[in-house]
C-alpha cells in the first residue's frame, strides 16, 4: 500500500490515478479523519501496513514525520521539494521550507527520493477568475520562461519511485520539454480553448504589489527575490521524466488540452 499526502492537489490527484491504474492499493491521508501532517503521531494508524509515501514539503515536524513512517515500517519516501532548494539560501522562506524537507528525508531511516520540479503548467489555472471576466489576462513577471511540467508527468516519476528500484538517493530536477513565457504559456492556452486571449504585461513593482495583497509577505518577497532578483533559473530543460520513467514529459499545450473544460466551468 502507497499512502499519499496532498491527494487533492496538482500532483496527489495525479498520482493516486497512476498508481491506480497500476494496480496498487493508495490510500489518501484525510485531515477530515483527524490525520494531520502538522502532527506525525496522528498519521500512525494510516502508515500502518504501508509500504510507500509520497510527502509534501513544509510541515512543523519533518523529521517527525519520517520517523513515524520508518516506525511503521514504510521502506520508500518520495519527497516533494522544489529547484530552489539547491541553491541553499534559507534566507528565502520558500527555499527554506523545501530544505528543511530534503535535510529531513537524508537524514532518516527510509529510502528516499527527492523531485524538484520547476514551475508547474497548472499554475495557468490562476487565470481563470481573469478568464471568467474577459479575454484579457494580467501576467506576472513577464519576461520570466520556465520550462513549466505537467504534475502528471511529477506523478509519473513519484510513482515509478515509489514501486520500482533504482531511485533511492536521487534527486529528480524535473522539467517540461520547453522554456515559455507568460505571454507563450497564454497563447497556447488560448489556442487549445478557442480563444483570441491578450496579455497584459505587468511590471516587477506592480506584480510585487499584487503578490503582498494575495499572500504573506515572506513568501511575496520570495518570488521577488526568485523572478526580479534572477535567483531562480527555471528555463532549465532536463531529461530527468524521461530518465526515472522511460517517456518524455508532456508538453504544455497538452496539459492545456486535457483541462480545457476546467476553463469553461
């Protein structure tokens, strides 16, 4: 059995599919039944008779959490992090958080594997409120590219972590086939949902300014620091999909096409 944590977001949902549909028992950590990653004593009867977890990054008690799973006798942990974190800097609240996680699985008693993937193509779905009002969409740093992965493809690596051997001790800095920018990205959704859609370019200082009214200020002056400041490179293309699972990622305009009736609800 593979318990997954997230099992409702990007990546979780996807994964829970692939492993289904591979024939594996899943179960998905619920915090409606009192299973709260904040405290890993509450995750010991899920872990029971588990085999493998796939771990969000980010949580009060890392360590914590992987001693509850070697306790219970869990041999693979796939931890989610990000491509940041190879950069060290703790000074940087979103960095810091994903290094914590790393440090956390290197130092436990399972197998781990580490994914850092670079920006996600479901990100394309914090348009939708400006879709719902119009054609025109506001893009946040502008002149960023980034090589943005479809969370099946990360679901796709995880799994094959998870149930095959040969993955304990990587790190998977995983991407999609191409760089894009914002105004790229747009244009290829606009395309696969029948659109004309206009972007509108925003300025540093007025993403800044959107970023501090919609999240805490740490993590608004992370992305600065990451898009503005150039700490975060994420044009890098990798073949690591490929590497940990035998097939190419999938491309942006096919992750648009397979949610394109997420944009017209």
């Amino acid at each position: 059995m593979i318990v997954v944590s997230g099992a409702s977001g990007n990546v979780g949902v996807e994964l829970v599919r692939v492993l289904g549909a591979a024939g594996q028992a899943v179960r998905p950590l619920r915090h409606a039944d009192g299973e709260d990653l904040n405290d890993p004593a509450s995750l010991r009867s899920a872990l029971d008779g588990a085999d493998g977890l796939f771990l969000l990054p980010g949580y009060a008690d890392m360590p914590g959490l992987y001693a509850q799973a070697a306790a219970a006798g869990v041999r693979r942990v796939v931890q989610l992090s990000g491509a940041s974190a190879a950069s060290g800097d703790r000074s940087n609240a979103v960095t810091a958080y994903m290094i914590r996680s790393e440090e956390a699985a290197r130092s436990s008693a399972v197998e781990w594997t580490i994914l850092r993937p670079s920006a996600f193509a479901a990100n394309a779905l914090r348009w939708l409120p400006q879709l719902r009002d119009g054609d025109e969409v506001r893009l946040q740093y502008p002149e960023v590219a980034a090589a943005v992965i479809d969370p099946l493809d990360i679901a796709r690596v995880a799994a094959a972590a998870l149930t095959g051997d040969g993955h304990a001790g990587r790190i998977y800095r995983l991407t999609g086939p191409q760089a894009l920018r914002p105004a790229e990205q747009l244009a290829i959704l606009g395309a696969a949902l029948g659109r004309e859609l206009v972007a509108v370019p925003l300025s540093n200082a007025q993403t800044r300014a959107e970023q501090r009214a919609s999240m805490p200020e740490e993590y608004a002056e992370a992305f600065w620091n990451f898009y503005a400041e150039g700490a975060l490179d994420e044009s890098v293309v990798t073949d690591a999909v490929e590497q940990a699972t035998g097939t190419p990622p999938r491309s942006f305009a096919a992750w648009c096409e397979a949610h394109a009736a997420e944009f017209a609800a």
